[in-house]
C-alpha cells in the first residue's frame, strides 16, 4: 500500500483480477463518468479484454506522463475500478471508450503478460464511522461552502457544478466529486483517491480549497491592480503590466526586479566617486519603493542612467610618440607651427609627468584657416576621442551646466552629455565659435565656461543635473574664436594662438597638397582626367578670391572640377584637361578682384592706410580734400568714435605743425576739411589709422602727392609720436596682395617681425618709425618747406587785424 494510503480503511479479503489501464494526466474517481481515448497497443488490448469478460477495468494512473509504456513499479498502487459504457472505435485506429468509476481498489499483485496489464485487486471501503456521522455532515457543509467561494473565483468551473452538487447526499461521493472539478496537480488529485477514510478526505479537501482561495485571491488582486492601471495609462500596457504585477507578488517572497539588479550592479562596475556612488545608491533605495508606473520613479531612473552613463574612470591611451605626433600634424595641416609646436611641448611633458592637467587653448584667427580641423588634427596626433559643442548662439547657463532635477524634462549640460557620448573621460573637447556666445534673462553662459576652463576649479565641476562633482582635469579643451572679443576674465583662463591669414605661397602649397585631391575625389575626377598648375591656382588666389583663410579658394576649384565633369559626360571636352591662366575665365566668369587695391599714381589728399578684420587684413584707402570754408571738420565712411578721435587728434598735430609743414597757421579758420573712408556701407573702427589721417590732412593742405605705393599703419599721439598696433602679420599680408612696396609701422612693432614669413619681408620695404616727421618724409612725394619769417609775421599781421576789425584788442607778441 502506498506511503499516503490513510489507515481508516477495511480491505475486502475477495481478491478479484481485472485487466489494468493505465492512464497519463487523469485520475478517475468512484461515481465520476468521464470519456478516455486510448491509442497505446497493450491499453487497447486491456479494453478488448474487459469487454469480453464482465466490463470491469482498472484504472490507474501513471507516475510519469511522458512514459510511453510504463512498467509495474511506474504506476500507483491504488486506483479505481470501473465498468465500461461505451467503447467507441476511431478511424485513426485510436478507441473512444466511456468508462464509471464504481469503487477504490488496492493491487495485491500484477499479472503482466505479453498483451497487457492485469491484477489481483481488493476493494477499498472505508470504515463504519456512525459515531463521527455529524462531524462528517459539519466537514461536507464546509467543504460545499468553500467550494462554492471557489467556483465563484474560479472562472474555468460552471455554475452549474453547484445545482449538481446539491443532489448528493453521501459525504464519500460530494468528497469525489469536488476533487474531480478542482484544478489540482496529478500528484494532489491521486493523494485525495487514497485517502478511503471519508473524514480526512473532506478534513484535506477543506485545506486544499482553502490553499486554492488563497491563490485565487492574489490573481484577483493582481487582476485588480492591472485593471487601475489601465485606467491612468494606455489599454496597450495591458499585458507589460499584469506581468509586472505578477512579479511585484513574487517579489515579495523571491527577489526584487531585475531592472533594479541591472542598475545596483552598474553602479558597482563603473567607478564612480565616493560621493557619486552614495548619491547613486540612495537614489536606487528610493526606486525601489517607487510604483514602476509612477512619474517619479521614472525620473529617478533617468538620474540613475544619467550617473551610470557618465565616464568616471574610463579613459583612452594618449599616444606618447612625439615623432608619429609631428608626422600627423604635419599630414593634416600646412603651417600654422606655433599650435603643432605647442602640442608637442604637452605630449613631451606628459612623457615626463604621469598627472599632467590638459592645456586650455584658444585658436584665433579669421574663417577658413583652419581651426576646427586643427581640433580634429590634434585629437588624431593623440590619439584622443574628439567631441565638439558648437557655442554660436547659445544664451543659457543650463546648457553648460544643466538643468536641476525639478524640471520636467531636465537634462544634463552639454559637456557631460558629450563625454558621456564619447565615453571616456580624456578626449579633446572643441568648443567652436566661443566668441558668438550671448547672454540674457536665462543667465550668462560665459560665466558658466570660467568653472570649466579653470585647471585650478575643473577638477570638481558641478552639473545642476548631476549633483556631484566630476573632473574635468583631464579633459584637454581647444576652444576656436574669430576675434578676442571674449569677456576677459574667460580669456585669461585659456592660452591664445593667433593663427594669422595665409600668404599667397601658403594658399598656393594648401590648395595643390590638399584642396585639389580632395575636390577631385569629391567630383568623382581621375588625376589623368584634369591638371590644374600653380599658376592657374595662383591667379584664382589673386584674381577670384580675397579672405585670410582658404573656403572661397576650395569653392572657386570645386566649381572649376564640376564644369569639367559636365563637359566630359556630355562629350564637350577630351578626356585630358589642363586649367591654365588663360582659361580661367571661361570656368569662373570675369575677374572679381583688382590684384593690388593700392593706386597707381600719386594722389593728393589719398593715404593707404593698413587695417585688420575677423576675415583679415585689408587696404584701407583715406581720402582728405580741403575746400574754402569755416574751419569745419567732417567725416564719413561710417567711422565710430576711436577714429573720429583719431581725426581730431590729427587736425591738433597739423596746427600744433602748421610753421614746420609750410601752412598757414589760420587755415583752421579759412578752410574746411572732409575726411572720407570709402566703402561707406562698413563700419570702422580702431586707432591704427592716426597716421594715416595725419598723413592725408598735410598733403591736402600742402598740395603735395602721396606715394601710391606706400602703406602706413599706426597710432599717433599729440606730440607726433607713433605708438603701436596689433594685427601686423594680417595688415603687412594686405600690403603684399595689393602690390604695397613700402610699409611703415611703429618701431615699438620691430620686435613682431620675427613672426613675419620671410618671402613677405623679403618683397617689402619695412621701414619702423617713431614720429611723423619720419612718416611724411618717406610718403610725400617731396617734404613742405616751412614758412619764411616774412610770411609768418604776414600771417600774424592779418590775425591781428582781423581781431581790430572785430574789437577785440590784439595780443601782444
């Protein structure tokens, strides 16, 4: 007898043999009628037996369902006798049969023979319990009331079990029957047929239903739990969240979410500061108690992510060979050596120093000459990840230093989004056009950027998003500006390389090294297909373009190369073509450009003067005419106040002057003079055009021409003295394009023409100077010759006549 067999039972001591069938996944009860299909061999020759005999078969179920053909010590000792209805033969070979369970049966011993299962069986009954009769009528009330709750919770029973159950009255067949209708486990099911005592099966049936309202009772609450949050969110999440409801109840017993396993182990792995990862835990604490589906727990994951995601320790190798280091800079870029030297200082330092701080650099100079390809060259050279923020236009604080987490929305600044990006916490940061950065009611940006760019303070930079410190030490910034025009407190945090305009002969060597190769791979040309010599390149530089860097010279040759492209597709042209000076013009129409702004005669009254731009040095032309009048100054061409100062300065030089220079020293009362700088449409500004002014307003007076062919640059003071000026290399590359042979500059300036490409020297006469003096005689044609004594006491006989005539009493002398 099996181990859960229950002793309250008497066993018949008529033992009787019946062919067995064993059956997979059911347990047949006494009173229970129910349908079986049978397909194995020997089951069917079992059935073929009992119908021949009296109807009665075993049945019994299988320890293992997936046995095929089961042996005696695989299938339960107990199980029920039943007598066959009907037995129905399928097409498919398989029998339907219907079969009534009558009674439990015990097997004393199997008969196995080559056919089929039979045994020597003796009925189970239980004992004779009068005595017990109202305990068993108070455990079959019980059991019906609780399985009644149970069908009401169980959706896969019909209500129509109950009206059935109504009509049985012995507590041994309601027992039955309630087991057959529960949804319980095979094991469970062949538990409740061994137990023949009628009282411990009602007393197992009570806690089995019991355990099922249980587990009922969860699904309802989960189902319930669903169903609201359904209600706040989208009929879509329907099954997503009856899973997470699922697992919130088996969390409970189990382990938490694996989501909140994910992020504890990342906030384990990634490094992070002493202070990041307690932030990081408490916050991971709070999600926990958070419902998954709450707007709140979504924003601390979003933290959470944001922390884990950020570089705290991951860094890229910095290459340390200077020697492959040059060769790229050199690969990449013509000229410019003041910034590839410096990039070879930092990577020989690092050599020697293990923690050394990036360098902060700021590259100005105007458009085109290459500045943020240089970032990407030095990235390359160091083998840094590159990341570049674009600062043009940007007007809010949040965007280098985030928004705080009370922002619906809110983010991090750009600086930690873009290292979380490149994922290491070394690269080379670009910040582009720091010079374009505003400011209004959201705050001041520039400001913003004194945290990041500070070697001393980077090292602790706060995110408003963040909330913790993270270093930015090791980050090496470049920052790129077309004029110095930065707040000076942020300047002085950075080390300024000016990268000056090109020359002619370095535009020449960029656009036939990488300007053309690069535009003939663009235009899909072949090197047998096109030749462009350096005298062609030369006047398209001279005649076609006018700029400090190179971006009109590379859009003037990808214009040439796709007229090309278009002739040989359509058949115009032969396959080889060569670009010479002479066909230019057919390729990029008439020239835009006179080669040499500067006059080709000697004009009175006309100064060439020297200025610097964002898009780099340029001629500027002073014009002054001196017309019968009333002592009146005036000025156009759009000048702002440091020049108009410079034209008053200058008119105060020329009376203070008037005896030496041979002028009149009352002309100030009988002449008026007009200072014009063409190109009226643009505003100028600026001191260096002192001398300049000067220059003009005596050759307008004295009649005597200016050299066309000499420039001059400068500040001037009320006693004649030249000061100095910035932007030389620009203003003296201005001088050389338009065919300037003299340039005079400030003496203090000498010292700056060690920077000066030689070829430039070498092709202009630079004469420093210290006092006008010096300046007219090298710019007018011939010097004035001062009054005699007899027209100085001519000139001031007439002021004191003058002044009787008034009735003012004249001066003594």
């Amino acid at each position: 007898m099996s181990e859960k067999q229950t002793p309250v039972e008497s066993i018949e001591q008529a033992a009787m043999t019946v062919p067995v069938l064993p059956l997979r996944d059911v347990v047949v009860y006494p009173h229970m009628v129910i349908p079986l299909f049978v397909g194995r061999e020997k089951s069917i020759k079992a059935l073929d037996a009992a119908m021949s005999d009296d109807k009665q078969i075993l049945l019994v179920a299988q320890k293992s369902a997936e046995l095929d053909d089961p042996g005696i010590d695989e299938i339960h000792q107990i199980g029920t006798l039943s007598t066959i209805l009907q037995l129905l033969k399928l097409p498919d070979g398989t029998i339907k049969v219907l079969v009534e369970g009558v009674e439990r049966a015990h097997v004393e011993m199997f008969l196995e023979d080559e056919d089929y299962f039979s045994a020597q069986i003796s009925l189970l009954k239980p004992e004779d319990q009068t005595e017990d009769e109202k305990e068993i009528d108070a455990l079959a009330r019980s059991v019906t009331n609780l399985f009644e709750q149970y069908v009401k919770l169980n959706k896969k029973i019909p209500p129509e079990v109950l009206t059935s159950l109504a009509g049985i009255d012995e507590p041994t067949r309601l027992a039955d029957t309630i087991a057959a209708h529960m949804s319980l486990r095979l094991d469970e099911k062949q538990h409740v047929l061994e137990i023949s005592g009628v009282r411990e099966r009602l007393e197992h049936l009570i806690t089995l239903i019991e355990s099922e309202l249980d587990v009922l009772q969860i699904e309802k609450r989960i189902r319930g739990r669903v169903k609201q949050q359904m209600e706040k969110s989208q009929r879509e999440y329907y099954l997503n969240e009856q899973m997470k409801a699922i697992q919130k109840e088996l969390g409970e017993i189990d382990e938490a979410p694996d989501e909140v396993g994910e992020l504890a182990e990342k906030i384990e792995k990634v490094g992070m500061s002493k202070e990041a990862k307690k932030k990081a835990t408490s916050e991971l604490n709070k999600l926990k108690m958070m419902s998954p589906m709450s707007a709140e727990a979504t924003v601390v994951r979003n933290y959470i992510d944001w922390l884990v995601g950020v570089p705290w320790k991951k860094k890229s190798k910095v290459r340390k060979d200077l020697a492959a280091a040059e060769k790229i800079l050199e690969e990449d870029h013509y000229g410019l050596e003041k910034v590839k030297e410096r990039i070879i200082e930092f990577l020989a330092v690092q050599q020697r120093v293990q923690k050394s701080k990036g360098p902060i650099l700021c590259l100005v100079g105007p458009p085109g000459v290459g500045k943020t390809s240089i970032g990407k060259s030095i990235a390359r050279a160091t083998k840094r990840k590159f990341t570049r923020m674009s600062l043009g236009g940007v007007r809010d604080e949040a965007e280098i230093r985030g928004h705080r987490r009370t922002y619906i929305g809110s983010l991090p600044g750009k600086i930690i989004q873009n290292l979380s990006k490149v994922g290491v916490r070394n690269p080379l940061f670009l910040f582009d056009e720091i010079d374009k950065m505003a400011m209004d009611f959201r705050g001041d940006p520039a400001s913003a950027m004194l945290e990041v760019l500070d070697p001393e303070q980077n090292h602790t930079f706060g995110d408003h998003y963040l909330e913790v410190d993270f270093d930015l030490s090791d980050v090496m910034f470049v920052a790129t500006s077309n004029s110095l025009n930065i707040p000076g407190p942020l300047l002085d945090r950075m080390e300024v390389i000016r990268l000056p305009g090109y020359t002619e002969d370095e535009k020449k060597n960029i656009a036939m090294r990488y300007l053309v190769p690069k535009q003939l791979k663009a235009n899909g040309l072949k090197d047998g297909e096109i030749h462009i010599g350096d005298a062609a390149v030369r006047d398209i530089i001279r005649f076609y373009t006018r700029e400090a860097g190179v971006r009109n010279l590379e859009r003037e040759i990808s214009k040439i190369f796709r007229k090309v492209v278009k002739s040989i597709v359509l058949g115009e042209s032969k396959e080889h073509i060569s670009i010479t000076p002479r066909v230019l013009q057919k390729y990029l129409g008439v020239k835009r450009f006179r080669y040499g702004l500067a006059e080709e005669n000697d004009q009175v009254g006309q100064v060439t003067g020297l200025a610097w731009t964002e898009v780099g040095g340029e001629l500027l032309t002073i014009e002054a005419v001196v017309v019968p009048g009333k002592g009146k100054t005036r000025h156009t061409g759009q000048l702002e106040d440091v020049m108009q100062e410079s034209i008053q300065v200058a008119h105060t030089i020329v009376r203070s002057r008037a005896e030496i220079l041979g002028i009149a020293a009352d002309f100030y009362e009988k002449f008026d003079i007009h200072i014009h700088v063409p190109e009226g449409a643009v505003k100028k500004d600026g001191p260096s055009a002192g001398v300049g002014m000067t220059t003009a307003i005596v050759s307008a007076l004295t009649k005597i021409p200016v050299r066309a062919d000499v420039a001059m640059t400068g500040e001037i003071t009320l006693r004649g003295e030249i000061l100095p000026i910035g932007g030389l290399k620009e203003k003296l590359l201005a001088a050389h394009r338009g065919e300037i042979k003299t340039v005079m500059i400030p003496k203090e300036n000498e010292k700056d023409l060690t920077e000066i490409p030689k070829n430039i020297k070498q092709k202009l006469e630079i004469i420093p100077v210290q006092w006008i003096d010096e300046v007219l005689q090298v710019a007018l044609v011939r010097m004035p010759e001062p009054l005699s004594d007899s027209e100085v006491v001519d000139t001031i006989a007439a002021k004191r006549k003058k002044s009787a005539s008034k009735g003012k009493p004249a001066q003594a002398h």
